[in-house]
C-alpha cells in the first residue's frame, strides 16, 4: 500500500483509568510515527453515553501526557460526529450493502435460543433481509424502528497483517453485523471505520484482540469505497496468571504507578520492550533511542506478561540515570506531602537535598523509597527499629558510643576521612571490631539499622547534629 505519511492513532474508550495496555498500544503508535517522521493521533471513543465520563477522558490524557506522549493535530470526540456517521450509514442502505433490521431484542434473544438448542449458526439468520419492499414500506409507514445492518457478501476475506502475516476468513462466519443501532446511533465498528478514514490513518495498529473487528471493518471499507490501511494486530499484556490486563480484574492504572514512584521514562522503556525486541541485549533506553531504533518487525507474535520486578528494575536503571539534581526537583514536593519539611525549607537548603538524593540514589527503586528512607535527614524524631534496638543498643555499646561522641565533638573537622579515623581510634583504644561501633552508631543517628554508608551519612548530617543524635541514644540506653 502508498501512503503520503504514516499517520497513527490511539483511540481510548473514557470509561475507566489509562491502564498500562491501551499506554502500551499508544507507544507502539507514537515511536512508529516518530520514526517515519509521521503523525500521532488521538480519538476519544466517547459514543457510549453510559459508560464514558470527561474525568476519564482527563484521567486518560494526563496520563498519556506525563508519558511524553501528546498529539501532532487536535483531539477528535466521537460524539461530536454523529451526524457524519449517519450520513455513511444512509449511504450504505442506499448503495444496497446494507438493509433496514426491524427485529426487536427479544425477537433475537428468541433466534440465538433456537440456535442454541439446534446447535446450527449463532449468526443473525437474515430474516430482514427476506422482506419485501411491501413489508418494509409498512414497517417504515407504522414508524417501526430499525436498526441498519451490512450485508455480507458471499467468499471470504483475507488481510495482511504485519506482525502476524496473513489471516483469512470465511464470510459465512462473519453475520450480517448492525452498523447503526435503532437511535441512528454508529456502532463501534462503523465510527472506527469512518473515523479513520477521515483522519487519514494510514497504519491501525491494535491489539491483536482487534482481529475479528478487522474483519468485519474491511467489509465496511469496501462498502464505502475507502482504501484500506495497513494493519498491525500486536500481542497482548498479560497478568502473570496469563489473563489479559484489564481495569476489570482491578489492574493498577498508569497514574498509579505515577503515584507510586515510576518515572515516565522507565514505564515507557518498560512498556515498548513488551512483545517488541531490539534484537540486542540492551534493556534500557531513551525515548530518543527508542525512536531511532524502533522496527515493527522487530514485534513478537506471542503475549507479553505484564511483571512489576521488571518494572521496577527499569525505574532503578532510570532513576541511576537522571542527576542529583533533577531528583531533588522530583522528590522535594513529595517530602513537603509527606510532612517532612518544608518547601521554603528544601529551597533554602537545596545544596542539602541534593546530597542525600545523591547518598540514598543507589539504593531505591521508586521515587516513594527516597521518602519512605530519608526521614531522618529531615528530623530526630523517629523511633529506633526494634530489632536492631535489642541488638545494638546495650550497656556496653552506650560506653562506646559515648566515647565515639566526645572524639566527634573534639574533631576540627568533620568529614569522611576524619570519621573514618576517629571511630578506627576509639575501636582499637577498646579493643572491638569497628562494626560493634558501625551498627549501633548507625541506629542513634538515624533509627534503622540500613542505609548509606555510614561515615558519609554522618558526614551529610553534620557534627552537630550527628554529637546530639548519639547522647540522646546514649541516654535512651541508659534508661530502658
């Protein structure tokens, strides 16, 4: 097939979050557009009145947004085009591919029990088609309502498909399907027809869930003498029970994983890697380099699993990847919610945040874990961990520790290499291991007994407040 441009769409149903399979399917979209230098499209799928909601629609697009993901030309809304639907249905009924269906819902709920019990075809059995022009014009004449439904020729119909090569079917398994119901209302396949062609899609590419829709969509094209785009029918997500992702099933949106700690950059390498391969072993990239080297035979035709420690080692690699600095601005409002600080505080002491972005960087996965590990850079008040408490904290450590406090409070300066020199002297002046003083010097100063490496961690916290963290633990020692 030619095409002037490859120009994509992704087209969402606003009745629920943006989950990671519908953000999946856009960057497929989006990197093959920016890799032939085309254009990425979004449509609204909001003709479902019932189930579609403008907070969705919102939730949908700033989720797509924070991905990086935006359109080239103006969003389209289904909705608004319900009049240009009509006009290609009345030109279906017209031209003789379709015909008027007066039959009720009861009528046909009665015609597939039939069938069920006779084990013959579940398809429509064509009874509107049999009318007379007698019989239809007194339907028509007694304001009967009717819903309008294509014609399917007899043969069959094959497509080529570019991940899983060619499919073809039977028409006498495609039923004469309702194209627009009896409120004059498009059916899905009808407005994605349409709306396609209008939109000069030159590429769908869907879900490979999506295949029988195809099918009947060609037959549509043809009906309206639309050329064909080509069609790309990718694997699917899958849960790690092997069950598609779905917000049914209560799978987790994208903005969640937002909400959670992922970073945009490490979702959207996460997802482009699911059932596509660059045919390295290469894992992590950029969007840009994603772009530069996105091939669409590259895709697999087998389902992906959708697994979250992946994901996560993705947003740790990513995370590694961005500045001291750019975290901080990431992580600053997350620590003023949390009520650790506060945003005139962070901003006067920006230098601060930034070295203990840069002492926890290594040892997160999620932007949560830099709050979740960083409370007490920002405040004393923490509880010591009571594991560690039982095991560090006893008469003998307090007499270490609070010789270890008065050589800290006697040093002229207070830094890695002086630290390290200090607790080395006072460990050898009594004789133990330096981890019998690591550990419950760790726990005074910062309540848990992991973290950074300590002689930095104290370094970061300062002298002052290192010396009266210790006392306080040499006290609570004392005491308990």
């Amino acid at each position: 097939m030619s095409y002037e441009q490859v120009r994509v769409r992704i087209a969402p149903s606003p009745s629920g979050y943006l989950h990671v399979g519908t953000a999946r399917m856009a960057i497929a979209n989006y990197l093959f557009a920016r890799h032939s230098n085309g254009k990425f499209l979004i449509r609204i799928e909001d003709t479902d009145i019932e189930r579609s909601d403008i907070k969705h629609t919102e939730y949908i697009l700033n989720g797509l947004k924070w991905l990086g993901i935006e359109p080239d030309e103006e969003i389209i809304y289904q909705s608004q085009r319900t009049d240009l639907y009509k006009k290609y249905a009345q030109h279906i009924l017209d031209a003789g591919y379709g015909y008027r269906c007066f039959c009720s819902p009861e009528n046909l709920e009665v015609d597939r029990e039939e069938a069920k019990e006779s084990k013959s075809s579940m398809n429509y059995n064509r009874r509107c088609l049999k009318l007379s022009v007698k019989e239809i014009q007194s339907k028509l004449d007694n304001n009967e309502k009717f819903a309008i439904r294509l014609k399917i020729p007899e043969g069959a119909t094959s497509f080529y498909d570019m991940i899983g090569g060619t499919f073809t079917r039977q028409n006498q398994d495609i039923e004469d399907f309702i194209i627009a119901r009896s409120d004059g209302s498009a059916t899905y396949n009808m407005a994605v027809v349409i709306d396609d062609h209008d939109m000069k899609i030159s590429h769908v590419i869907r879900g490979n869930d999506h295949i029988t829709n195809t099918f009947k969509q060609i037959h549509i094209y043809k009906a309206l003498n639309f050329n064909l785009p080509e069609f790309w029918h990718l694997p699917l997500i899958l849960r790690p029970d092997k069950r598609k992702v779905s917000k049914r099933l209560g799978d987790k949106g994208v903005v969640e994983y937002k909400q959670e700690g992922i970073l945009p950059e490490a979702m959207f390498n996460f997802l482009s890697l699911l059932g596509w391969s660059p045919k390295t072993d290469q894992e992590i990239f950029t969007v840009e380099e994603l772009i530069t080297i996105f091939e669409p035979s590259y895709f697999n035709k087998s389902n992906a699993v959708f697994n979250e420690e992946k994901l996560l080692s993705f947003n740790k690699a990513h995370i590694n990847m961005k500045s001291d600095h750019d975290l901080a601005v990431e992580i600053a409002p997350m620590l003023v919610e949390a009520g650790y600080t506060t945003k005139y505080w962070l901003e006067t002491r920006w230098e601060y945040l930034r070295t203990v972005v840069g002492l926890l960087k290594e040892r997160v996965k999620k932007l949560s874990d830099f709050v979740s590990m960083s409370n007490y850079f920002f405040s004393d008040e923490f509880v010591y961990d009571q594991d560690a408490d039982k095991e560090y904290f006893n008469i003998q450590t307090a007499g270490l520790l609070e010789s270890l406090t008065n050589k800290f409070e006697s040093l002229e300066r207070f830094d890695h290499q002086t630290i390290a020199t200090a607790l080395s002297e006072v460990a050898e002046e009594n004789k133990v291991k330096k981890a019998v003083l690591i550990h419950p010097t760790r726990l005074a100063v910062s309540g848990v007994p992991g973290g950074p490496g300590l002689y930095d961690l104290l370094e970061v916290l300062s002298q002052r407040v290192v010396v009266e963290r210790m006392r306080k633990a040499v006290n609570y020692i004392k005491t308990k």
